[in-house]
C-alpha cells in the first residue's frame, strides 16, 4: 500500500478494503494460531497498522459479546496493552480509557480467566459469580455507545480516520 493509494481511496469502502487486504497480508490467519509469531509481526508493523491489528479483535468482541467475554477469549497481557496502545495510537481516546478501566477489573481475574477453558464452570457462570460481569456491564454499554456512534464500520471507523490524517504512519517505508 503506498500514500498515494490512502490518499487517493474514494470513499470509506475502498479505504476500509485496502486497508483490510494489507492488514490480512502483514497478519495472515495462520499468526492466530502462534501468539509469539503474531506478536512479533505486530511489532514489525508499521504504527499504524499495528495500531489497526491491536483493536480488531475487539470490535469482534464488542459485535458479538462483550468486554467481559473478550477478556476470556484474549488474555494474554501482551496483546491487551496492545490494545490500549492501539486505541490511543488511533485517537480513540475515550475507548481506550473503557478498555483501560475493563482491564483493571479483570486483571486479578486473569490467572483463573485462563483455566477457564481446562476447567468445568462455564465462562458465563464464573463472571457473573466473581462480580465481573456486574463491573464491567456499565462500560460495555458506554462501549457499545462508541461503536453505534462510529456507525457501520464500529471501532474500525477510527482506521479511516487515522490512515486519512496519518497515511505515512500506515505505509512501509524502506
């Protein structure tokens, strides 16, 4: 992807598309699978598209569940400051702080989050029962504010806003 291709896209469709298909390049489906690999892709990648990476998974989260559940399904800390990194890298200021204040409900939850998965207690269960649920509900719904205002794009709305103010911190430059 070059500058001119940023500056040049002709609408949120064919930035949100290009900008998609580089990220789905840098960070192909097969880094998932090894958070070691996918990591350090992430710190190879330009700023901006590592900024861009860092908060897909929790638009994902926030269209399908919660923030609650997102800390069951991403725990691992190095990608959660990622994440806060990534929302403030992209001036999505008053997410990163929701996200910021999640993670600080969670954190002493993290260790016990992680056997979830060997463990028999379902996921819903074990959050409603140790009062994270209950913590977080009040975030999810300011969350979930900021998605609907940032509209069909949800979070991934601040990539064209960022890539449009900032193209030269999306693109490799060599």
């Amino acid at each position: 992807m070059t500058l001119a291709e940023i500056q040049n896209a002709k609408g949120d469709e064919e930035l949100f598309q290009r900008l998609s298909s580089v990220l789905g390049e840098i960070f192909p489906p097969h880094l998932q699978d090894d958070r070691d690999q996918f990591y350090a892709a992430l710190l190879a990648a330009p700023r901006g598209l590592r900024a861009m990476a860092s908060i897909y998974d929790l638009d994902v989260s926030m269209t399908l569940d919660h923030l609650a559940w997102h800390f069951g399904n991403h725990n691992d800390e190095r990608f959660l400051q990622e994440t806060v990194d990534g929302l403030r890298e992209l001036e999505a200021n008053e997410a990163a702080a929701l996200f910021s204040a999640a993670w600080e409900i969670v954190k002493p939850y993290l260790p016990e989050i992680r056997a979830l998965d060997s463990a028999d207690e379902n996921p819903h269960y074990y959050l409603d029962r140790t009062g994270i649920q209950s913590r977080i509900d009040p975030l999810n719904d300011d969350m979930w504010a900021i998605q609907k205002a940032c509209g069909e794009y949800g979070l991934m709305q601040y990539w064209l806003t960022y890539a449009r103010k900032y193209p030269e911190r999306c693109v490799k430059t060599h």
